[in-house]
C-alpha cells in the first residue's frame, strides 16, 4: 500500500511538471502571438514598447540620378496625442501617423530601406505604387535590423503605403501608413493654373492596439492630415482638429490643388470642400483619369486622387468627409481665404 502511495505521488508530480511545462510553453505562444496580432486590452500598453517614445526621425530621400531616387525610412514606435489628453503609442514610419509623403517621379527607379527600430516586431512597407513581387520586395524586416529592397515606380497618381506584415489591418490601424505621389512624366493639362498645393490624408483610430475593436468595432476617431510638400509647409499628425485649429492658406481667386488620400483602413470617405466644387479631379491622380465639375469624389480605403477648386470670396472653407457620422468624429479641415494669402487671425468655420 505504501509502494502504491509513493508511485501516485509520483505520477502526481509527473503531471504538475508536465502540466507547468506546458503552461510555460503556451506563455510562450501567447507572446509570439501577442508581439504579432494586437491584443483586446485598449488599457495596457503592448509590453515590449511600454517605455518606447521613439524621437521622429527625418526621412532620407535622395535623387542619385535622372531616373534613380534612395529613399530611407524607418519604423518606430512614438507617442501621438490623438485629442486633448489622449495619447497613443502609435506604430509609426518616422515617428509620423500618417508617415512622411514621398514624391518621385513617373519612371523613377526606387531604392528604398527600411531601418526598423521597433526591437519587438517586424515591419515592411508595402507601397502602392509599384510593380514587383511581394513576397521579395515588400519582405518583414526584423527588429533592430535594415532591409533594403529596389523597384520601379512607372505608373503616376496619388497612392498608398503602408506595412504589410500580419495582421495588416494591426500595423496600419495602428499608424503605419501614408501617401507616396508619382508625378506625372507631363505633368497635369491643369499645372499652369494651379496656384497652391496641399497634401490632404483621412485616416482613422480605434481603441488602443485591440483587433477586435479594429475588426468589429467603429472608429473612435476619424481624422484629417496634412504632410509637407516642401520645406516649412505646415506638416501635423492625425489628430483631432489639426487642420480646423491651424487652417490650411489660401488666396482670393485662387486655384488650389489637393492631393487627397483615404488611408482607412476600413472606412469609405465622400470627400467635400463646402462653398466650392472641383473643377477638375485626377482620379486616383492619373493625369488620364480626367473628371470636371464633381461636388464630391469617393475614396475607397486606399483611394486617392488629386482635386482642384477656386476660391471665389474670402471666408473660411471646411472640408470634410460627406459620412457625416465621421465628420462628427473629427474628419474635418478647413481653408481659410484672405486677400492675401496670410492668416488674418479670423475664426474658422466649423462644420
């Protein structure tokens, strides 16, 4: 009886051994898992990056010839204030959220590296406006290492970029997209009259780093950008009253050019500039895709397009997403008209 006693307590041990092994190697799982797939919890910061508050870092972007342009990003992990007292530990290009806008040229040639200082999780970059093979040009770059990786940019327009490692919809909901424009080889029939251009993205946050509320849910905010073109254009996040605290400029009679992009990366946007209409819309910014006199162009997630319209009168003009439950969630800007061109400090329509 006591042999039987000793080989039960035996087997008992064995199975709590066993049983722990097995819970440390699901602990394990669990993490793996967790540093790919965002988890539920929108009140606990993702482990690996809870002291991470990464500085933005300049993107790099060097033409070396007449059809070859390097571009260097990275992918960092730094805080943004979505709205007044709510900040989030966005996965970013550059510690930007949208990233950086990248301007090339039709036919240009694309060395693109990609630094990722983000020590937990791989990133990529999946850019819309290229040809070539995913699996080899859009690869994960592994933490704290450096992926370089070249293709031809051929096609002109307002595109997409984003990261493309799983789950896409974590990295880009998270922060990591933004817009890469093409020029056009002969420009656009309307360049001699454009007198101004912005840079306009509509992206969208859920509850923190949650795939659930992401999948299922609805965005918590719905914001307008804007993202420099040149040296001391205004450049700001997506955040909440960006562009409606600090209006976009512009002059009476004027003919203003939008490059306008929907980031999602779930939502449709019904793009509007109220008191005005486009006279003309580049769809998807194709110099071939020539449309006159819209009153609002739709843009899928991943849509872009270039839209041009002249300010007759002096005022402030909002522009919004006609989803007007998006709208409310702050996917408004605004463009303030004055006779010349400056900020006279008038208050801003809203919307």
């Amino acid at each position: 009886m006591r042999r039987l006693t000793k080989i039960a307590a035996v087997m008992a041990t064995s199975v709590m051994l066993l049983s722990a092994c097995g819970n440390v190697d699901n602990l394990s799982v669990d993490k793996k898992v967790e540093a790919q797939a965002p988890t539920k919890k929108d009140t606990q910061v993702f482990a690996p990056h809870e002291h991470l508050n990464q500085k933005p870092t300049p993107v790099k972007i060097q033409r070396i010839g007449e059809h070859e342009v390097n571009v260097e990003m990275t992918s960092q992990i730094t805080d943004i204030e979505l709205a007044k007292g709510d900040m989030y530990k966005a996965w970013t290009f550059n510690g930007e959220a949208p990233g950086p806008v990248i301007v090339v040229n039709e036919g240009d040639k694309i060395n693109f590296t990609l630094k990722n200082m983000d020590p937990a999780i791989p990133h990529s970059m999946d850019f819309h406006a290229v040809h070539t093979a995913p699996s080899k040009n859009f690869a994960n770059v592994m933490p704290d290492k450096t992926g370089t990786f070249s293709y031809p940019a051929n096609n002109p327009g307002v595109f997409m970029y984003h990261c493309g490692t799983k789950p896409v919809l974590g990295h880009i909901a998270n922060g990591m997209h933004g817009m890469i424009i093409v020029k056009p080889k002969n420009g656009y029939p309307t360049d001699s009259k454009v007198d101004r251009e912005y840079v306009v993205i509509q992206n969208e946050w859920y509850k923190y780093n949650d795939m659930d509320d992401m999948t299922n849910g609805v965005p918590k905010y719905v914001v307008f950008s804007t993202k420099a073109l040149k040296d001391g254009d205004m450049n700001t996040n997506g955040t909440v009253g960006a562009l409606s605290d600090h209006p976009l400029l512009a002059k009476v009679g004027e003919k203003v050019r939008f490059y306008v992009l929907n980031v999602g990366p779930n939502e449709v946007s019904s793009f509007h500039v109220v008191g005005t209409m486009f006279d003309d819309v580049y769809v998807d910014g194709n110099p071939y895709n020539h449309m006159k006199g819209m009153q609002t162009i739709m843009l899928p997630a991943s849509g872009g397009a270039v839209v041009e319209f002249t300010v007759t009168e002096e005022g402030s003009y909002p522009f919004v997403t006609h989803q007007f439950n998006h709208a409310t969630k702050g996917a408004v800007g605004a463009l303030k008209v004055t006779k010349d061109g400056n900020d006279d400090g008038s208050e801003v329509m809203s919307h």
